[in-house]
C-alpha cells in the first residue's frame, strides 16, 4: 500500500502533489502560488493532482525552508472606506502574479494599533510591507529600520526623505480646491472635515495656505470633527455651518461622504447649489456624479496608487534601483456644484 502524507502530520504533502501531477516539486509549488511563468496547462494539472489529494499548502513550512514567507503585509486604515478597497484589489492582482500572498491589517486610524499589528506581522518574516502615510510611532520607525525588510508608503509624498512612496501631495490637492472656488468667483469659504487622519489635516493645510494668500481666511469657517465620515454627519455639519455662518458661498469637504450628505441637506433646506453656496468634495468616490446637482470632485489615482506602491515594491525584491517617490497627482473634476 502507498502511504500517502507525510510522517508527522499524515497530510499529503507537495512532492505527492508533484509524483500525481508528473512535474517537479518546484513547478508544483509555483503552480499552487499563481506564478505566471508556469504554463496554464500545468497549473491544471497540479490543481487537480492537489484537489484529489486534499493538499493545503503549509506557509510555516514554506517559510522556515526559505527563511522567509512569501507574504506581503499590508496596513491600511479603514476596510469600510471605498478608497482603500479599490487600492487593495489593485495590490493583490499585481502581487498574485508573482505567487506572493496579502496579509492585510486594519488599523482603525490608530497609530498605537498600527504598531502592535507590525510587531505581529513581523515575527513572521514577511517579504516585505506596503504602509498607507507617515503617521507611525517612534516605535514603528525603529522596526522598520530594524527589519530590513523592503517598505512602500502609499497615498502621501514625503519629502528630505529617502523613504519609498507612491500618491500625491495631500496639501497641494486642498490648495487646488481652494483655486477652483476662488476662481468661481467665492469670497466666504469654508472647510468641513471629519476622522482628522494626518491626510485630512494635510489637505486643510493647503486650503487655508490658498486662501490666507487671497485675504479670505476665517478661522471661523472651519468646522472639524474627529468622528469618523459618513452621508449623515456630512448633514450635520453643513447644517451647523449654514445655521451659525449663513454668508458661506462655498465649501470644501475633506471627502465625497461628507459632500454628498451636505448636498441632500441643502435640497431639503432649499439652498440651492450652485447658486446659493458652491460645494466640492475629494476623490471622487462612486456616486458624486450622480447626485443632485452632480458633485465637483478632486479625483484620486487610488487604483493606480495600489498597481504602481506594489510594482514599486517588486522592484525592491529584485533589487532593481528606483526613483523613492512616485508622485500620480490628483485631478479636479468640475461638475454642476460649482
């Protein structure tokens, strides 16, 4: 009788996988792991040799042979902010090519949390790491020089740093917010934000720079809540803004969630957009050129953030010389409410 799993676990193993499928151990593993130098018709082939045998492959084992895992950690924020799930699917389908795994850790927009998901992650010797900004502990600056295990940033630009990063300036996309209200003809603008993330706080740096420029600056029209965006507090807050500030003619909203709210708010108050106030929100997010009236936008290259951080850090692992900084801009979207 043919024994079948290995001594120690009785689990079919990956040489098994290979004897069924007639191909080597090697183009076995990298068959199971997506690589897509395999030809198709062996993929299929080990795929139904593992399938009939019940084989799962084993990262610990993988790992300790290696010396390393075949994962990538990525950290992101928030797994219910659209943004990032378009950036996350961009990041798998470049890394599965190349038969590396996503690890993926929220962290709640808690840099203190952040840090106790790195530790974790880098007990397992990951192959390397894409972060989202530069808002880490003092403590996640020593693991990463510590680590040495190859790091992209994603959605900012850092500059006087070497650090490796793809996105775009935050503060020059507010700046440009405030242009396009300004060029409108808007003299009473105001900034509403929510989560305060350094992001957000970077974009009401370069709206408030712009309009300190123009002589329109009012401390007074900044309204700023550390509760986490959503369609119904961007109501509230435009609601309070519009009742304690009645001059406003225009406003920026530090994202799309808090813009669409605003606008279904004025239409049951009967403000009228344009007209009476002109609105402008971020990134565009599926929705803002559907609403009533459509919502000018500033739109965000998150796919492309997501496809170029990952080739990025590909480029790390083969030790190919890079540019550190990847900056993909950002791009005004004028629809009817402005």
């Amino acid at each position: 009788m043919t024994r079948i799993g290995s001594r120690s676990t009785g689990r079919p193993t990956l040489n098994e996988v290979a004897r069924l499928a007639a191909v080597s151990p090697i183009t076995a593993s990298r068959a199971l792991r997506g690589i897509s130098t395999v030809a198709p018709e062996l993929v299929e082939k080990v795929r139904a040799a593992a399938l009939s045998l019940g084989y799962v492959a084993n990262p610990a084992a993988r790992a300790l042979a290696s010396s390393q895992s075949q994962t990538v950690v990525v950290l992101v924020p928030s797994l219910s902010n659209q943004l990032f799930i378009e950036t996350l699917e961009a990041i798998q389908g470049v890394l599965r090519t190349r038969g590396l795994e996503v690890v993926i850790g929220n962290y709640h927009y808690s840099p203190e949390e952040e840090e106790s998901l790195l530790r974790n992650y880098l007990a397992n010797r990951p192959r390397g790491l894409l972060l989202t900004g530069f808002d880490h502990t003092p403590a996640v600056r020593q693991l990463l020089a510590a680590s040495g295990v190859p790091c992209v940033h994603m959605m900012e630009l850092h500059s006087g740093r070497d650090d490796y990063c793809v996105g775009f300036s935050q503060e020059q996309a507010g700046a440009e917010a405030a242009r396009h209200l300004l060029g409108r003809g808007r003299k009473r603008l105001a900034y509403i934000a929510a989560q305060l993330d350094p992001r957000v706080l970077q974009r009401g740096d370069g709206f408030r720079r712009v309009l300190r420029e123009a002589g329109a600056f009012d401390p007074a029209l900044e309204v700023m809540s550390p509760l986490p965006s959503s369609i119904g507090l961007g109501g509230e807050l435009f609601a309070q803004l519009m009742e304690r500030h009645p001059d406003v003619d225009a406003v920026f909203f530090c994202n799309d969630d808090l813009a669409q709210g605003a606008t279904l708010e004025a239409l049951r108050r009967g403000i009228a957009i344009p007209q009476r106030v002109a609105m402008i929100g971020f990134n565009d997010l599926p929705g803002s050129a559907h609403m009533v009236p459509r919502l000018t936008s500033i739109r965000t290259p998150r796919e492309e953030v997501g496809q170029r951080a990952a080739q990025l850090l590909l480029g790390l692992l083969d030790g190919v010389v890079q540019e550190p900084q990847v900056d993909l801009g950002f791009e005004v979207v004028v629809r009817e409410s402005t």
